[in-house]
C-alpha cells in the first residue's frame, strides 16, 4: 500500500457541494431512473457523504463501494477493499451503469490506465463521473505568480495536477464521449457562506476552469 494515501484512513467528504452536483445531473440525465430496471452504481474513493449516501432509498439501486481503506459500508452498499493502481479483478464479469470516481485520479500512478480500466467496466450505455482538483482554480491564479503552492491541486500524496484541458484530454483519449465538464465552486462552496458560497457554486458551472474541482460526465 502506498504509505502517502494513509492520511485517508479515516476520510469524510470535507465539502458535499461537488457530490450534489454530481447526484443531480446523473439523476437530471436519467442516470439514476430505477422505474424500469435496477441500476448499478460503483463508487470508488467510497467515504461517508459520498455519491452513494444520496441515492434515493426507494430505489431499485445495486450499490457497490470501493476503497484502499478498510470502511464500514452502508445498509445494502457491497464493499471491496481494494488499490485503484491495480487491476480491477474482483469485478472480472460485472458492469456497472454509473461509475462515481471522486478525488481519486490525482492519487493514481498511471491515470490513463485508470480510466481504460474504468471504461471497461462500464455498461454500453454508462457513464462515469469524476472529480478532482483543478490547478487553475481562481485563487491558485493569484498566489502561484507569488511562489505560492497550489491549493487543493498540490498534495505529496498527489501525483498528477490537472486542468479543464489536459482532463477533457485523457478523457477522450482513454476512449470516452465527453458530455459535460463543470466545477465545484469558485473562490468559495457553502461549506464556508450559505449565501456567498451559493452563488460561487453558480458560477462554478459557467466558468469551469476557474473552479476548485473540475467534474467530468463522460459516456462509453
């Protein structure tokens, strides 16, 4: 196990913003209609507040989790434990409608093989969602012309920094159908200013490359 990830032990989604966003377009899309079949719903990087804990509990949702930390999974969520850097063999035969990938590419080794091994594991008409930090988030525009390190972006347990861009990229060439690329939040989420932080979550989806977190939807 790469001893840098350990500081994710005891992980909670510090900021539900991105995941609320992440929720309503899935549900907005159809991605999560269960009225004529059950939908499978993967969700790697799983910690308490995550894509899971927001599903509908009425739904006829097959719910999987996976993470490199041992987590005790909720009511009806199957948990693997299990390192993303790897080949995803316990999943060998199975597919998953939706694939929820947040914060978790930046710790990747080789993200190309990340999101091939994803691809793969899609259903033919699945989609995959996925956050991550942004290098170019507003505020690390102003402090990086400083000498200032990059907020969110720059970690020692982080191993890629990505842009609008480079990400749209490694999308398209891993295979994937692009269909929409926003962010969390500019300057600040509600986690810090109900009001102020609304509006910022706003203007997240209007001018992506300025946010905190790029979030990508991308079909097979």
């Amino acid at each position: 196990m790469d001893e840098r990830q350990e500081t994710f032990a005891g992980f909670k989604v510090p900021d539900p913003g991105r995941i609320r966003k992440v929720h309503r377009w899935l549900a907005d899309n159809g991605h999560l209609d269960t009225s004529e079949r059950p939908v499978s719903v993967l969700e790697l990087g799983y910690a308490t507040g995550g894509l899971l804990d927001q599903l509908d509990a009425g739904g006829d949702f097959r719910k999987f989790a996976l993470d490199l930390h041992e987590r005790k999974p909720g009511p009806g969520v199957t948990f693997f434990q299990h390192d993303c850097n790897e080949d995803f063999d316990f999943a060998e035969g199975m597919v998953f409608d939706v694939i929820f990938a947040g914060e978790i590419i930046e710790h990747i080794y080789h993200d190309d093989r990340f999101l091939a091994r994803l691809r793969e594991l899609l259903a033919p008409d699945g989609v995959l969602a996925l956050t991550t930090p942004n290098l170019f988030f507003a505020v690390n525009r102003l402090v990086m012309p400083f000498g200032r390190m990059p907020y969110f972006a720059w970690e020692p347990y982080h191993y890629h920094f990505y842009s609008k861009a480079t990400l749209t990229k490694l999308f398209t060439d891993a295979g994937f159908k692009v269909r929409r690329v926003t962010s969390s939040h500019v300057l600040m989420s509600t986690r810090r200013n109900r009001l102020i932080g609304g509006v910022c979550e706003r203007l997240g989806d209007v001018f992506p490359s300025l946010g905190a977190h790029l979030i990508v939807f991308a079909e097979k």
